[in-house]
C-alpha cells in the first residue's frame, strides 16, 4: 500500500496539486490538518473535495475556529475559548460538507486493509502544556483532559487489527526536548518536549498489546523556524516505529516549482518513506529518503 501525507497546508493548495494526486498512484491520502492560512478553512476544503482517492484529514487547531477562539486557546483565556466553542460543532459540520468525500476523522479506528488500521488520534491538538479546545472536545467526544484522550485512546487500539498507521495533528511525546527534536519546543526552548503525552500512551499500549505501529504521520510544528529559519529534525525510529513530521511549510515553493508532501510504503517489513517535491506540471524533481 502507497499512502501520501501532506502537511499543514496553510492555504498551500490549488487545482494543480489535486489534479496531481488524482493521477497518482497512491492508494489514499492523509492529511494533517491546519487548512488555513489562519483561519476559514472552506476555500480548500472545497479543493480538496475534487480528490477522487481515499483520503483523511485530522483537524488541526487552525480548523474550524474564529481568530478569537483560537487567539484564546494561544492565551489561555478560558471564558472566550468557551464561548467560541459554542458555535464550533456547526463550523466543524459546515467543514465535513465542504471536504466532500474526504473524510474529517477524530477519535477513530478506520481499517484500511485486513491487517492494517488507521488510528486517528486526538483532534485539534496544540500541544502538552494544556488540553486545548476542552470546551468543544467535551461536548463532542466527552473526553475533558489527558487522561480521558488516553484512554479513549487505547480503547480504540484494543478493537485494531495486528498492524496500524497513525494519524495526529501533533505528534507524540517523546522524541526529544531540544528546539530541532521533531516535536521539540523552539518558540519557547523552556516547554521542551512539546509531543502529546496522550498519544504516547496509546502508541506504548499498542506496542504492549502485540499490535505494530509501522508509521506516525503529524505535523503542527514547523519544520522551519518562523524567525531563525532553522531546521528541525523531520523524523525518527525509534522502537522500530518510523515518526514523520510532515509540516514542512509552506508546502508550495518557488512560485509553486516545489509543491512537498510525503510518501509511504507499507510493506512486509518496516515502512519506507521519503520527501516528495513535484513542480506544477506533477514532476516529481526531488525525492529525500527518510533513512
């Protein structure tokens, strides 16, 4: 099986790329989240509705939500993140919609083959520092803090088939504390490690369980630092389980010459993956293994 995975798109989309993975020769397509530049995800969502391939989007903490909502959620001001998530759960509607035959996944165990699943983690994720989008998260899915998105979590593992992909908008604990780390902090070096803690748990209990985490696709931090232009590190083994951050943006590059995403090979034994840059005719002009 040949799954492609785009990372936050950011309003990086047009007609070209999904022209261009319409002919492909993936077998489905995962998506991130974080549609938006800022907010209003529904002009690529609309794009992304001319796919015709199998394809999954986690909302990010760019999707579905007000410049106020989410400017609460960044501040921590409880009483507005409350009152924009009143009119959330019919953003999110309007979004499912919009995306057409793309499915707007979160909380959700999806079988992809006899022996293979795709766990969809915690959607809207921002972050270990708190449990962002309580107010919405709550109503929608009546999980309240870490420790519930855990166990719903691990729930949804237990009812997976022997191997699984996983999909987050960020990824996992875990994987180091420095600024470069995949999910390292770099706008504030104190958070270190800036992986959910929740998804860690449900990636050990599948391991404990005699299930195969084979790839962890997510993204929300950016490859590239927004003001030092550093890199940090795009992935990671790490107990035989390949951890890609996907969010290399923007996506689109040299006045849309390179257009990035990334592609994986499921097979018998481990994962392969690599980079993907096609320019705007659906050229692939650079291929990076991840290894």
């Amino acid at each position: 099986m040949k799954l492609a995975v785009i990372g936050d798109i950011h309003g990086f989309w047009d007609n070209r790329d999904t022209a261009y993975f319409n002919r492909s020769d993936y077998d489905g397509l995962l998506f991130v989240g974080d549609l938006p530049r800022l907010t209003g995800s529904s002009p690529v969502a609309r794009m992304l509705a001319e796919l015709d391939k199998p394809a999954w989007l986690i909302p990010g903490n760019h999707d579905g939500v007000t410049a106020p909502q989410l400017l609460a959620e960044l501040k921590g001001w409880r009483w507005l993140a409350r009152l924009g998530a009143v009119g959330m759960r019919g953003r999110m509607r309007r979004l499912r919609r919009r995306l057409g035959p793309v499915r707007l996944c979160g909380y959700e165990m999806i079988t992809l083959a006899d022996d293979l699943g795709l766990l969809v983690a915690r959607p809207h994720a921002m972050g270990p520092d708190r449990f962002y989008y309580r107010a919405f998260l709550r109503k929608r899915y009546g999980i309240n803090d870490f420790r519930g998105s855990a166990a719903t979590l691990k729930s949804l593992v237990d009812m997976a088939p022997r191997r699984l992909i996983v999909l987050a908008h960020n990824g996992p604990a875990g994987l180091g504390d420095q600024p470069d780390s995949p999910w390292g902090c770099d706008f504030s070096p104190a958070h270190g490690d800036f992986g959910d803690p929740d998804l860690r748990e449900a990636i050990d209990h599948a391991g404990a369980s005699g299930r195969q985490v084979l790839a962890v696709a997510a993204g929300h931090m950016h490859l590239t630092h927004k003001t030092t232009g550093a890199q940090r590190q795009a992935w990671a083994r790490q107990d035989n389980v390949l951890y890609v951050n996907a969010a290399a943006v923007p996506r689109i590059r040299e006045d849309g010459a390179r257009r990035r995403h990334v592609a994986l090979e499921i097979g018998d034994g481990p994962v392969e993956a690599a980079f993907v840059d096609v320019d705007e005719s659906g050229n692939r002009v650079a291929e990076t293994p991840l290894r």
